[in-house]
C-alpha cells in the first residue's frame, strides 16, 4: 500500500458510525417510555463502503497524457449491495457491486479488466486484511457504455466484534430524568468510545488505483 493510499484511510476514520434517532424502539434508536437508554447499539456486521476517491477510474491512452481528448475508459463503483450472515461465530460479509464504464471510441467488442481491492479495517484505521482482484467490464460493438460486477467477501470474528458485556449495559441502560447521567451520552465517555470503536469493523472496497490515477482522482 502506498503512502498516498494510507492516507486516503486516515481519512476515512469512523466510517461505521453509530447513529441515534428519537422515534419508536428498534435498532438504534433512543427509547423514552421507561427512561433513556439506547435499546440496541449495533452488530457484528462489518459496515460497507467506498474509501474516498477509489471509487473511480480513469485510463489514458496515450497512457502518460491526462488530457481529456486523452480520455480512453472512464468507470465507476456502483450498486455496492451487502450481504451478511452474522449467525456463526465468524461473521461473514459478502458484498457486491456493479461497475459502469464509458469509452472514447464506440469501436468493436471490447473487454477491460479493471483491478479493485477488498479490505478489512477495524477500528477506522487498523488493516487487517487486503486482497486484490479484477472485475471485467464488457462493451459491446458499437457501444459506448459497458458493465462488470464483482464481489468482496470478508470474515470477522464475532467475538472481536462484540462489545464487553459492561460496556454493553453502560450504553443500553435505562437513565432517568433526573439521574445524575441522564444527560450524558456515553459514547462521549472515552472507555466506552474506544471499545465501540475496537470492535468496529469495515469492509471497504475500490479500484486498486495506482499513485498518478489516485492524484487524479483526487486533483479533478
């Protein structure tokens, strides 16, 4: 991974946020009828998402020209879908995700195989595992547009991702107005802060970029 590239997840930190919103009880809401306390905080699912920048690609041709007549394919991640099946003791997150590219030329049948990596990060900035692969994209004869897919998978243990029972029922109980916490958030109580964030896990994915095409990703 290049320095630029560490850069791009330094700052991606706390993709997998937590969020809180008043309303009926269910996941990750704030529940009022017997007190305030958050009645489910997570689970063991890694968050999905796109790092910043790696979402797109651009290829030149003349390959060391970045002129726009120079142009030659220009693609993008979309569709990134997840799938997961959090119902063992390694949790396991498939995603997937389409890819849409368009040419210069609307010549013959053309295939480009464009290059993408699937990472886990826990915590927003620790990574624990990389792998690469390559998603084709196909353009018919006389078409301008094409297609791929591709996929990324990844397993995280469950208890990895699973919060300590105490702080568990530090978030999760039940405050009072009046209490002397009641109005504290205790994910601003730095413990609990740093526990939530352990056991946050991401599965990123984007294209595997090299140094010029991410300084044009992120120059443009």
């Amino acid at each position: 991974m290049s320095p630029n590239f560490r850069k791009i997840f330094a700052i991606l930190g706390g993709v997998a946020a937590v969020s809180l919103v008043a309303g009926c009880a269910k996941k990750n809401d704030i529940d009022v009828s017997s007190g305030v306390g958050i009645t489910s905080v997570r689970n063991a699912c890694p968050a999905v998402a796109v790092p910043l920048y790696t979402g797109d690609i651009s290829l030149f041709d003349p390959a060391n020209s970045e002129a726009a007549s120079a142009l030659d394919v220009v693609a993008s991640i979309t569709n990134v879908t997840p799938q997961c099946d959090d119902t063992g003791d390694d949790v396991y997150q498939l995603a997937t995700f389409d890819v849409q590219a368009t040419r210069r030329d609307a010549g013959p049948a053309r295939t480009v195989s464009l290059p993408y990596f699937s990472t886990v990060v826990q915590g927003g900035n620790v990574v624990v595992a990389k792998r690469l692969g390559t998603v084709n994209v196909t353009f018919a004869a006389g078409s301008l547009r094409g297609t791929g897919r591709g996929q990324a998978s990844a397993y995280v243990d469950r208890a990895a991702a699973t919060l300590p029972a105490d702080i568990q029922e530090r978030i999760t109980r039940r405050r009072k107005v009046g209490d002397e916490d009641a109005a504290i958030d205790p994910l601003s109580i730095p413990e609990v802060r740093t526990a939530v964030q352990r056991a946050s896990f991401e599965l990123l994915v984007g294209f595997q970029l090299t140094d010029e095409q991410l300084r044009y990703n992120v120059r443009r």
